[in-house]
C-alpha cells in the first residue's frame, strides 16, 4: 500500500469517528460538515482506485 492510499484511508476512518461523534451529541452542523467531508473522501477514492469498503457511515 503506498503512502497516498495510507493517508487516505486514515482521513476516512478518522472523518467516520469525527462523524459518528458528532451525531452522538446531537451536534448537527458538525454532523453536516462532517458527512461532507467524508463523501468527498470517498469520491477522492474512486477516483483513485482506492477500495474503501462498505463501512461508510
């Protein structure tokens, strides 16, 4: 795996955490921001070929 494909799927696991926190406690506009994030991740992977998986939050 190379160091692209490490980071990136390091971003998303850390974007699923921050996400599912934020949903956690109620705060929604983190939650908003945070889906956000995550989506552009897993578009910035199929992009690239980068076989996140179906744990997508």
């Amino acid at each position: 795996m190379d160091a692209f494909t490490a980071g990136l799927l390091q971003r998303i696991r850390a974007t699923e955490s921050d996400l599912t926190m934020a949903r956690e406690t109620g705060d929604d506009f983190l939650a908003e921001v945070e889906q956000a994030e995550l989506d552009d991740l897993h578009r910035l992977a199929a992009e690239h070929g980068v076989e996140v998986g179906a744990s997508r939050v």
